[in-house]
C-alpha cells in the first residue's frame, strides 16, 4: 500500500465519521434513528477507487470512531443495529461491484434496502414491536436515500479523477 492510498484512506475514514456524527444529530423520521446516510457515499467512493477489503476497513474504522463520539451510539442496541446493517450493506456493495452489472446508483440503492433490511433482522431480537412498525417507513424511505448517495458518490468520483491516479516520477 502506497503511503498516498493510506493517506487517503485515512482521511476519507476521519471524513466518513465526521459526517456520521453530524447525521446522528438530525432525526428526520421521528421515533426513529433514520438517516439519508451520507456517509456511505464515502464508502461508495472507497470501494470503487480502492476495492473492497479497503471500503470494509473505512466501514469498521467508521462504526468504532462513531460509537466513540456520536451521542447515544456506544451502547448495545445502537451499536448492535449500526453493525448489522453494515454488514448486509457491505455484503450487497461487494457483491454487486464483482458483478459489474448495475451502475452505482442502482448499487447505492440496493445496498441501502440491505443495510435496513439488516437492521430490522437485529432490531428484531432486540427491540421486537418497533422494529416491525418502522420496516415499512426505513424500507421505503432507503430506496430514495441510496439512490441520492448514489449520486452524490457518482459526481464526486467523476470530478475527482485525477484525484486518485498514482503518479509515477
């Protein structure tokens, strides 16, 4: 790993939490935790400049750095759900990246469907009445919230080609 990809990786990491726990404070569904998600257009990023092992590094660096600061994340049940969307997520992302069949709009999409979809799996033996009254809103509200991540990781991605090209001297 070059010390530039590191370095990248490490800012886009610090970049992804910061914008984690801005969101955490901004409840747009309320009774619920629910987010657009902005930072999962760095993972976005991540993944399709870097590849997927370095996309789950920035993911996991990203759950720590924001349980430590974010209000109220630390504990079980919030960290519990953080990390299970994740994973559905992450799973989704790289799985459609190795297909190369979608574009990353429809890749954004889907994966933000997953990352509730694994949230209501653990909120189900959590917090059990909740989690079957919110499905249908989080599910619904995720499609439109992938599809703008996917759109924003796009635009930054297309505008920042240079930004990522290893120079040789």
């Amino acid at each position: 790993m070059t010390v530039k990809k590191l370095a990248m990786i490490a800012i886009f990491t610090g970049v992804a939490s910061i914008i984690n726990i801005l969101e955490s404070y901004v409840q747009l569904v309320p009774g619920t935790a629910f987010k657009i998600g902005f930072s999962n257009i760095v993972t976005l990023i991540i993944l399709y400049v870097y590849g997927p092992k370095e996309a789950v590094t920035v993911v996991i660096l990203r759950l720590i750095v924001t349980a430590l600061f974010a209000p109220g994340t630390f504990n079980g049940v919030t960290f519990t759900l953080s990390l299970s969307g994740a994973i559905f997520s992450l799973i989704t992302l790289i799985i459609l990246k190795k297909l190369d069949f979608f574009g990353i709009m429809a890749v954004s999409a889907i994966s933000s469907v997953m990352h509730v979809i694994g949230q209501i799996v653990a909120a189900s033996y959590v917090i059990t009445e909740a989690a079957l009254f919110y499905a249908p809103i989080m599910l619904f509200l995720s499609v439109p919230a992938g599809i703008l991540t996917g759109i924003l990781a796009k635009r930054f991605l297309d505008s920042t080609k240079e930004l990522f090209i290893e120079k040789k001297f």
